[in-house]
C-alpha cells in the first residue's frame, strides 16, 4: 500500500498550569528531535477527545479533562515523517490528577537512550515565542495562543 494521499489525524492538548505556564514536549524519534505539545496519533476506533486522554495517559501518566476545543487545521500540512496529509486538532485541556512526570528545565534533556525519547518543560505564557516549536503547525497554534492572551 503506497502512504501517499492518506490522512493521519492528530490531536493535542494545551495544558496550561496555575503558573501560567504552558506544558510542552521535547521528542526524538526516527533521527529528529523536534519540540511540539503532548498528544499524538489518533488510533483506529476511538474519538478525538479518548485519543487525546489516551496520549495524556500514556505520554505523561497523568489524566486530563478537555476543557473546550482550540483549533483545527484549516490549511494542508504534509507530515515531516511520511507522505500523509497532517489534520491536527487543538484542545484546551486541564489535569484531572496529580502530574506524574519529571519537569526540565532545558530542551532536549532526556533520561536514558532509545530511538524514542521525550521530556517535558513548562514555558511561561509571556515568554512563549512560535520558535519555540518545531513545527508549522504547532507554530500557527503557538501564534493564535499568543494573540488570545
């Protein structure tokens, strides 16, 4: 099966904490590092809104409660990994649980070694900047979020 002309849907979360901080994700995957928010993958069978709890779960160990939807991609974005068309969609978010996962202070800063790697900071909402992200996306997301404030 040829992956040219499929959609892969994403969908992440803007968890934003009573620092006004926003939590964000340092990755390394398949030779990239890449900085973006927590989420991911849409599985086969479930909505937007399990998956993104889902990923919450699995990524940070920790549960969420989506508090209202954000943005969905409304332009084409072709993924950096493969030929698939990118449509993201965008939830503000809240923890419903204590936050089970080690907080860094600088980019990249993994624990251990593998193919896959992630670590997470919060940036402060004053100084989030689109550069801090890797991706397009992510980027017009990081723009929208900073003319809300």
């Amino acid at each position: 099966m040829s992956s040219k002309g499929f959609f892969n849907v994403r969908v992440y979360g803007l968890l934003i904490n009573d620092n006004n901080e926003l939590l964000i994700s340092d990755e390394q995957e398949q030779g990239m590092r890449f900085t973006k928010l927590p989420g991911g993958g849409l599985e086969y069978g479930e909505g937007l809104i399990e998956g993104l709890k889902r990923e919450f779960v699995e990524e940070c160990n920790t549960e969420i409660e989506v508090v209202n939807h954000f943005y969905t991609t409304d332009f084409f974005v072709k993924s950096a990994f493969n030929d698939s068309q990118i449509i993201s969609v965008y939830y503000m978010v809240k923890a419903v649980s204590d936050l089970h996962f080690s907080i860094k202070t600088n980019i990249f800063d993994f624990d251990g070694e593998g193919d896959v790697l992630q670590s997470f900071r919060w940036i402060k909402l004053n100084d989030l900047r689109v550069e801090d992200f890797t991706f397009p996306i992510d980027q017009y997301v990081a723009e929208l979020l900073i003319k809300s404030l």
